[in-house]
C-alpha cells in the first residue's frame, strides 16, 4: 500500500478556500488521493474537516481553489458507484425492519442502474461485500437489532457493494468495540490490495488503521502535516504504540 | 343487509365490495410502507382532505369527482413534497397548510354546490357496498399502476425513503423518486376513497404495516404481512358489515386496528410466558 505520487488522482483539492458568513473555515487547502493509497484526514473539532468534506463531495462549492473527482468535477461525476461513501452516523434509525442484506443491496444500485432489476453478478457483489466486513452470519438479521459497530460494518458494507475506486468514510469507528474496529481495518485492507481503491479517512482516532495507513494529513484550517505515519514520530506522535499520542497531539492544536 | 345467508359474498354487491376492497386492501399497504419508513404516516391523510377539495369541485362543476379529486390530490401532494424538500417549512407545518386549506376549499366548494348530499357523504367516509362496476374498474387500473411501479421501483424507492442523503451521494434521483411516491399516494387516495372514505383512507396505508413491523424482521417480511393483514381487514370488515349491518368502511378500518392490538399483546405475553415457563 506504498503511496505512489506518479499515479493519476482519485481525489485532488487545490488551493481550496471556503468561509461561513466571512469568517474563513478552509484557507489553501491542498490534498489528493490516488489509487491504492490509504490516507487519513484528521485535525481537532472545529478544525474543518466536515466542511472539507462536503466541498470534496460536491456538496458545497470553495470560494476559490479547484476540487477535481475522478478528473472532473464533483457535479459532473455521473458514474457515481466509482465513489463509496460512509456517512457518520451511529446508528440507523429505521421504522420498518430491514436486514443487513436489505441495506447493502441499496449500495450496488448506483452500479447497476438503479431502474434495472439486479442480476446474479449483483447478489454475488453484494454477499461479496457482507462478508468482506464479517457480517455474513447476520445477513438476514434487521439491522436495528445489531451492535452499533456491527450497524456501522453494515454501511461499509454498503459502500464496498458497488466495487468504489474511491471510499470516504466519515468517522467509521467512533463508539465502535474492538472486534469491529479489527474487521473494519480488514476489510479496508481487502479493498485496498484486492481492487486498488483509494481511501480517505476522516477521523480523530487511527489506532484501528495504524499499520495500513500511507499518509496523515492534519487539518485546522490549513494543512498542518501532510506526510507518513512515519515522519509523523517526529512530531513526537505514535499511530500505532501509543494510540493515545495523536487525540492528545490534536487536542494540544485546538 | 341480512344474515340469513351464510356466506356473506353470494351476493353481486357484495362480490364487487369485496374485488375493489380486496384491491385497495393490497395497494394501499404496498405504498403505506414507503410513507412509514419515511416517517410521513399522515400524509395520506392531508392528501385525503386535498382530495376533498376536488371532490366539491368536482361536484360543482358536474363533473366525475374522482377525476378532480385526483387532480387535486396530485398537485397536493407534489406541494407538500416540494415545501418539505426545499425544507421552506417544517414538514408537519406543510402538511397543516395543505391539509386545512384543502379541506376549507372543500367545504366552500361544496357549499356552492349545493351543501351536504349522499355523494359528498360517500366519498367522506367511503361505501363499497354500492360501488359500480365502472367504478371497480378505475379502482383496479389505477391501484394496479400503483403496485406494479412500486414493486418495480422497491429498491431504489427503499434506499431513498431509508437514507436520503447517502441516496443522494450514491447518484440515486431523490427528488424525482420523492415526487413520484407523493404522486403515487395521491392516486392511492383517490383510487381507495371510495371504498373507505376520505376520512380513513390513510389508516389502511398505516395500520397493515404498523401491525407487519411487530412481527416481520425484513422489509419485504414487512411488506407481505403488511399487504396479508390489509386484504384480511377488508374481508373481516365486510362480513362484519353484512352480519351486524354496520358501516363497512369503519368495520374494515377497525379489523385493522384490532389485528395491530392483539399483535402488540401477543408479542408483550409472549416473551413473558416464555420466562415463566424457563422459571417454573
């Protein structure tokens, strides 16, 4: 999962720049994402990252500064099961029961066509992705019965469905108990290695991802840090020995 | 109604209550689902009183109500779906407009055209024991239109009424599947306001899946149950119409509403007894 700077973006922020009535949230933010690359997005609260989120997504529009997708963009990325996307929730709030199965079907429509009926190559991708995130054994339980991390393995799951060259997930661990943090480091491995996507991961806490990711980039306004977990020691912050050294290097940012 | 005869669907007018019921007790589940997993169980109901407003005009301008009281319902509910989206006002807010305005523009109607007569009547509170076999006819078209398109459109139809925002981050035409299930829950109330009434055409959307969702452990579990117990309330509700002489829309609303409180006691003893047998 070596980062290769010579391979075409997935994902690439220049000089972004975005403020809420005036007052400047995002000030020449720069990043990309490529293929095969694993990199995390993290900074204190307050530090932009959902709002850097959003304008990466598409959802809202920089003052200045360009965001491409896939080459183009946000707007205008048709083929959208290219981006797989993890939304941060804890739980699902569903009125009407709806298995794990129900749910990650959803994330294969956007592959196939959502009007067309779904076909044997799709329940295959789709049991694919449930099993990749440890859930085959309750694919066919509601989804409101299951553990918050289980819940959450479930979306993942949904967004592994359409086979992304892109996943973006917004804080996927948060509250989540240890065996589902294991099968979600996992699985984000399998989607690396297997099918060469890229991954942005935005959160405070990467002990869970430690060993599998390339780059860190830190964010409170403007980028901080942008380099290896390992030139990260430097800064005296341990990813993997001391999961406590980056929250507390974060809050020391605030 | 008498019950001297044994079997209460030996007779033409009862058969025929019993076809355009049976129809209403399926699609009216089949579309209820979508409106519950997207917490608009009332809707149904603010379209109904719309709806009314066609009814009156309908009547004042010697015209068949059911084609006004759809034209009104459709452009109702695509209202209510476009202030709710464009989130221009609360969601429960934009119903109250749409369902006090509805219902006034009715009564105003009405009263134009006459005042109060059987017909207004029928459409309120519904009457399948009277219904034409031309009548039976636009109910089956339009209730079949509704089911086909929403089994055909279930999944994407479920993704967006589940999650709206990941649909719209997974390129899924939210909007367009939003206005299409409000257009649809229009065409249910108008197709099944003759049979239960205006008055009572959002309970048979919600109380067959409210009851389905206690039991069922998926969505389709759900939607099966759900259009089970819809069908089983129409016949229960027109026996018990033909047996006790009562009104068949209430009836029909009412076996509904009991199969949802037997289930909720039934799933509540259940699990007790179980401990007790474990204990004892």
């Amino acid at each position: 999962m070596a980062s290769e700077r010579a391979r075409p973006a997935l994902l690439e922020a220049r000089d972004v720049r975005f403020g809420y009535d005036g007052e400047p949230v995002l000030q020449d933010v720069s990043l990309r994402v490529a293929g095969g690359e694993f990199v995390a997005l993290v900074g204190p609260n307050g530090s932009g990252k959902s709002t850097l989120l959003r304008i990466l997504l598409g959802a809202l529009k920089p003052e200045r500064g360009t965001v491409r997708l896939f080459g183009a963009d946000p707007d205008d990325v048709d083929e959208r099961w290219r981006l797989g996307y993890v939304p941060q929730r804890p739980t699902l709030a569903s009125e009407v029961p709806a298995t794990v199965e129900e749910i990650v079907v959803s994330g294969r429509l956007s592959r196939r066509g959502w009007w067309r009926p779904l076909g044997a190559s799709d329940r295959t991708a789709v049991m694919h992705a449930i099993e990749s995130v440890g859930l085959a054994d309750l694919a066919k339980r509601p989804v409101n019965t299951l553990s918050g991390g289980q819940q959450q393995r479930a979306f993942i799951a949904r967004a592994f469905a359409s086979e992304p060259e892109l996943l973006v997930l917004d804080e996927p661990v948060a509250g989540v108990d240890a065996e589902s943090q294991r099968r979600f480091s996992d699985s984000l491995t399998h989607l690396i290695r297997e099918h060469d996507a890229g991954v942005l991961l935005v959160s405070h806490e990467l002990s869970a991802v430690a060993a599998i990711v390339d780059r860190v980039i830190v964010l409170k306004g403007r980028v901080l840090f942008d380099g290896t977990p390992g030139d990260l020691v430097h800064e005296g912050v341990s990813l993997g020995i001391h999961p406590e050294d980056l929250p507390l290097w974060l809050e020391g940012l605030r | 109604m008498s019950a001297t005869l044994s079997f209460p669907f030996q007779v033409d007018f009862m058969q025929r209550a019993l076809v355009a019921g049976l129809a209403v007790g399926i699609f009216a589940p089949a579309i209820g689902i979508f409106l519950v997993q997207k917490r608009l169980s009332l809707i149904g109901d603010g379209i109904g009183h719309v709806a009314f407003a066609g009814v009156g005009a309908g009547l004042l301008l010697n015209v068949w109500p059911v084609w006004t009281a759809l034209a009104f319902a459709v452009v109702g509910a695509l209202g209510v779906d476009w202030l709710r989206s464009r989130r221009r006002v609360a969601g429960d807010v934009a119903l109250a407009l749409f369902f006090y305005s509805g219902i006034a523009l009715g009564v105003v109607l009405i009263s134009l055209g006459g005042g109060l007569n059987a017909n207004v009547i029928t459409f309120l509170f519904g009457q399948p024991l009277t219904v034409r076999p031309s009548e039976i006819i636009v109910i089956l078209t339009l209730g079949g239109a509704i089911t086909v398109t929403m089994w055909a459109l279930r999944r994407p139809m479920f993704a967006v009424v589940t999650d709206e925002d990941w649909s719209r981050s997974a390129g899924l035409p939210v909007d367009g599947l939003n206005s299409l299930l409000a257009v649809l829950t229009a065409v249910a109330v108008v197709a099944a306001m003759r049979i239960v009434g205006i008055l009572l055409v959002a309970a048979m959307m919600v109380l067959p899946v409210a009851s389905a969702q206690l039991v069922a452990r998926s969505f389709r579990g759900t939607l099966a149950v759900a259009v089970c117990v819809g069908a089983g309330s129409v016949v229960a509700g027109l026996s018990a119409a033909w047996l006790w002489d009562i009104a068949p829309s209430g009836a029909m609303v009412l076996a509904a509403a009991s199969v949802f409180a037997v289930v909720s006691i039934a799933k509540r003893a259940a699990p007790r007894a179980l401990r007790q047998e474990e204990h004892g």
